[in-house]
C-alpha cells in the first residue's frame, strides 16, 4: 500500500469521509478534520510512517490535504534516510 | 437598527474597504453587500417569507458570511448549523426549526440526499459546488451559489424587517439532550454587539481574526461586529494549525484576537510562541470558560502589547459580563463587571438577591436577553422568567457565581452537568444518547473531567452486555460517526457497575 493509500485508509477508519475524497481537497475546508483532528494525524504520521514532526511542520501545506500529507512523509523519510546514511558514513570514516 | 444595517451602512460608506479576508479571497464591503443582495433576490424569488427559516450549514467560509447577510436582506431568520453535524442531528434541526432554504456544501452530497427529503418544509437549496446527482425530490429547487452570483439581480431588497422581529436562531446544548435554538432579534443582537464594541473599544482601523466557527455565537459575532465598525476581519476555517494561525496574525497586522481556553493552551505549548511578537495585537479575548490564572500570566509574557480581557457569557444572552484589563492584576480570576447597557444580580434557592461573597444563582437584565428557545416553551420558562418590569423577561443563567464587595463577578459552577469541552457545551445526556444506540452498551455515563487543554475531556463509563467485545476506539469510532467533533469523548472506561442513588440513577458525583 502506497503512502497515499494508508493515508486514505486511515482517513475512512477515523474521520468518516466518503470513498470519493479527493487527494488535493482541504482536509481544513472540507470540514473533515479540525483542531483535534491534525493533532490525531500528526500522531498517526508519527507512529505509521516512523517520522518525528516537528512543531513548525503542522501547517496546512504539509497536512491539509492528501496529497500534501503523502509528500511531506516521503520528504520526511527520505531526510531520515539520508541522515542515517550520513551518520553511517561518518561511523565508517571515522 | 437591523442586523444587515451593519453590512449596509459600511458598504455605503466605506464601499472599498477591505472587509473580509478568507484564505486567497479578499472582499470589499461593497463585494459582500452584492453577493448577499444577489442571493437574498434567489431567496425571494424561490418563495422565501418574511419570517421563514434559512439554514447555513456551511463551516466558516465567506459563502457563510454572504448567506446569513442575504437571509437577514430577504426578511428571513438564519441559523448556522456546524459542518461537523452528522444527517440525524441536521434533520433534527431543519425540522425543529421549519427551514425553508438551506445553504450548504455539494460536498456534503450523501447527507443531503438522505435529509433533505425527509424535511417536508424545505422548498430551496443552495449548494456551494455542483451536486453530483440531483436529489430525487420534486418539491425542492436547487441552485448553485455562483449560478446565483452570475444570474442574480445585485439590488438591495426591500427591508421590510423590523427590530422586534427574530434574525437568528442560535442552537446551544440542552441538558435534556436535544439542542434549543435560541431566538435572538435584531434589537437584542445589534444590541450586545453595540455593548461589546464599546468595551473592546473597537475601531474601524481594527482587524480582527476569527478562527471560532460561526456557528458558535462567539465566532459569530466577531463578523457581526467587525462590519458594524467597518473594521476588516480575517477569517479562518479554524484553529487546526497554530502556526499557520501566528503567521497569518503577523503578516495581516492583526489587532483582535478573540479565543477560547483551549486555544490560548495550544498557542501556549509551542516552545517559541513569544518569537511572534505581534506589536500591531492590541487585545485578546477570553471566553467559553475561564483561563487558568497561569495561562493568563504567560499570554500576556508572550503578547505584551495586547490588553487582555477575561469575558463569561453563554447564547441565551449572548454576553454577560467582562474584566477591563486593568483589573486583570487585582482579581487574575474574575470575569468581571456586566457589560455597558445591562445588570446582574444573583439570587438564592428561594429566589432573593444575595450579598457579596454568596454563591447562587447568576440572573440578567438587558436588550440583549433573548427571545427563549424555539417552539419550546417548556425550557423557555426555566431559563427566561418575568423581570422587574410588566412583561419584561430576565435571563436565569443557571450558573452559580459569586460577586465581591465591588461588584465583581466570579464563576463557581454549573447548576447542571453540562460539559465545557473546548469551550462549547456538550449535553452529556446527547452523548449517553448516542452510545445507547449500541446495542453492545447496557449502562454509559458521559462526564467532564478536568483537562490542562480541552477544559474539560468528556469521558464515557460505560458497562458492557455481558461478554460483548468492544473497546475504547469502537466506541470513539462511533461515536465519531454520530455526533459533531467537539461532542466526542476522548477517554472512556469499562466498569462492571456504576455508583447508583437510592433512586436507581447513577450517581456521576462519585464518577468524577
């Protein structure tokens, strides 16, 4: 299942929306998530994906809609990513 | 003076005046007073009387803002109903009110096409977007809103109106568990907004940001009364991304920041809050519940420039009372003095006005005490009772407060078991109603237990059929599914039994 899919998926489980949600609605406008909400899918970002979001990362470009979701866990883990292989690099080096 | 006098009288002397900002969109009075002429003309033309209900259920958007201005133009009463409520409460509420027009988002498809034929009153929907399949009632005309703002006439509509005439419904908790429209009339609305602007001595350079829904008279009034000053108001869909919300108030030059507990909470757990400096923030606003001594110490370290103003109210009336700033320091916990235009007095269990330092029961005396509940004459006359004066009513609050030697106020209780979550009431008996509906629950009691955040949690008890297995998020799941966000329960706890009075009821004193 693609990030998109989990994110989607998650979203029919908790917050009740129609099979038909489109990827680039507002998840804010749409009236599918409110202040609670973004707290809950912060925390399902965390712990679904294995990334930390930083405070300053819940702003609507990167939460409001599924598609601005997907793109900013992708950016997140690949971050991740490129840090362990740095530290590994730097293990080796060392 | 009527409600939309305020969009009329700005439109007419500021007509290119930034009156509204929302998101990309930003809207001049003269923009907004023809968008609302064009859709009170679609009202009219569908039918719509004087005195008809229009329902808004839309979230904060400036369609919401168009329609209740286009509502009041075409001599009909609105009432916004959140975009969180789920189809079982919206066809309670289109029907207990009688709508004959609805406005609401084509999003919102698969609830329409399951209420709206079930509201027998409903002649006229305005969708926001284009429905994907037409609803299958013959009786009921549909438009578009930019059908509506391409097509429609942009003249003003006769006002045929007048102050004593109802202009809102407002629906607020009950504790039987169905929500009570509070209706509230010209008079009394332009009347606490009149009130409100002068303590906050509100100006038209002011700008103020709205993250409340509009639903909730709090975020309401802030369109309400921004327009009647002409001030310009930044509106927002909500308070979901606190960051977002700190930019917006930086780069708009924001002045009025009116807010709930549970917000200020939030702002105040970001670890560099008092990097926004905000100068141009001349105040804050408090309502909904009381803000923790603590808290009102470390916004006012974080907003130095803003004055902040500790406010109590509920719909009933709107507004009761508020703390000039400059007491703030004397009495960090009291809500203050009643505001400009009306007066309190608390009363005992025998009804007799009581001396300073009494807890009872907080009563009030003004224009702005509305009309009572819709078509519901039963609660009306627990909570509105005769006045001073021959047919005057007074609005009994049913909080107990206490007032000091000079004259201010303090909170201390609920007389019911109403639930401030977020600073909106939840009627615990709406919420044991729906987990009633499960077959899988033989007992439940929902309470409000103390929250560093939210006020007060809503927690449900509840006692399993036996052997039936559900757990905690089987229950918030459903819950979710039936009741709007603010109403569900984060915690709930399995017991065996619950601790029952000599009557058989459940005794909630010792659940909390």
């Amino acid at each position: 299942m693609d990030i998109q899919e989990k994110i989607r998926k998650f979203l029919c489980e908790y917050f009740i929306v129609e099979q038909n949600l489109d990827n680039d609605a507002s998840f804010l406008e749409s009236g599918i998530v409110d202040s609670t909400g973004v707290l809950e899918l912060v925390l399902f970002a965390e712990e679904t994906f294995g990334i930390q979001v930083d405070d300053h990362d819940v702003i609507p470009d990167n939460f409001d809609s599924v598609n601005q979701l997907a793109a900013y866990i992708a950016r997140k883990q690949r971050e991740a990513t490129s840090e362990s292989v740095s530290i590994q690099e730097h293990a080796i080096s060392c | 003076m009527l409600v939309q006098d305020f969009l009329e009288n700005s439109a007419r002397l500021s007509p290119n005046k930034e009156a509204l900002i929302f998101g990309q969109q930003r809207l001049a009075y003269q923009q907004i007073d023809a968008m609302a002429n064009r859709l009170a003309n679609a009202f009219l033309a569908a039918g719509v009387q004087r005195g008809d209900r229009i329902a808004i259920y839309l979230g904060n958007s400036v369609e919401t803002v168009v329609a209740l201005f286009a509502a009041l133009k075409a001599d009909a009463i609105f009432t916004i109903i959140n975009p969180s409520t789920k189809a079982e409460k919206l066809r309670f509420l289109l029907n207990n009110c009688r709508a004959s027009a609805l406005v609401a988002h084509a999003r919102t498809h698969s609830i329409l096409h399951s209420v709206c034929p079930q509201v027998p009153s409903l002649r006229y929907l305005v969708t926001v977007g284009s429905l994907p399949r037409p609803i299958g009632d013959s009786s009921l005309s549909i438009d578009t809103f930019r059908a509506i703002q391409n097509h429609s006439p942009a003249h003003q509509p006769p006002a045929r109106a007048i102050d004593a005439d109802l202009a809102a419904l407002i629906y607020t908790s009950g504790s039987t568990g169905l929500p009570k429209g509070v209706m509230c009339t010209h008079l009394n609305m332009t009347s606490v907004a009149t009130s409100v602007i002068t303590y906050l001595e509100n100006v038209a350079q002011d700008i103020i940001i709205n993250v409340l829904p509009l639903s909730f008279s709090y975020g309401l009034y802030q369109v309400l009364m921004a327009f009647q000053i002409g001030a310009t108001l930044v509106l927002e869909p909500g308070f979901a991304y606190p960051y977002a919300i700190l930019n917006r108030m930086a780069e708009e030059k924001v002045t009025g920041f009116p807010g709930v507990p549970t917000m200020f909470a939030t702002l105040l757990e970001l670890n560099d809050v008092e990097k926004f400096k905000l100068p141009h923030l001349r105040y804050i606003t408090n309502a909904g519940a009381a803000l923790p001594v603590e808290h009102i110490r470390r916004l006012r370290e974080a907003f130095p420039a803003a004055a902040l103003y500790s406010m109590y109210g509920l719909t009933e009336c709107k507004r009761v009372s508020y703390l000039p700033p400059s007491e703030l320091d004397r009495r960090p916990s009291s809500v203050g003095i009643p505001i400009p235009n009306s007066e309190v007095w608390i009363v005992d269990e025998n009804d007799q006005r009581v001396g300073p330092g009494v807890v009872g029961e907080l009563v009030v005396r003004g224009s702005h005490v509305m009309q009572g509940y819709w078509d519901n004459p039963i609660e009306t006359a627990k909570s509105y009772r005769p006045g001073p004066l021959p047919g005057e009513r007074v609005l009994y609050t049913g909080d107990l407060f206490t007032m000091d030697e000079e004259g201010f106020l303090y909170f201390v209780a609920r007389k019911d078991d109403i639930i401030k979550c977020r600073g909106e009431k939840v009627s615990p008996k709406e919420v044991e109603n729906v987990l009633y509906s499960l077959p899988e629950v033989a007992e439940t009691a929902v309470i409000g237990v103390p929250d560093p955040v939210l006020g007060q949690a809503i927690k449900a008890f509840i006692i399993l059929r036996n052997g039936k297995p559900l757990d905690s998020e089987d229950i918030i799941h459903y819950c979710r599914r039936h009741l709007e966000d603010f109403m569900v329960p984060s915690q709930v706890e399995f017991r065996t039994e619950l601790p029952k009075t000599d009557s058989g009821k459940i005794r909630k004193a010792s659940l909390r």
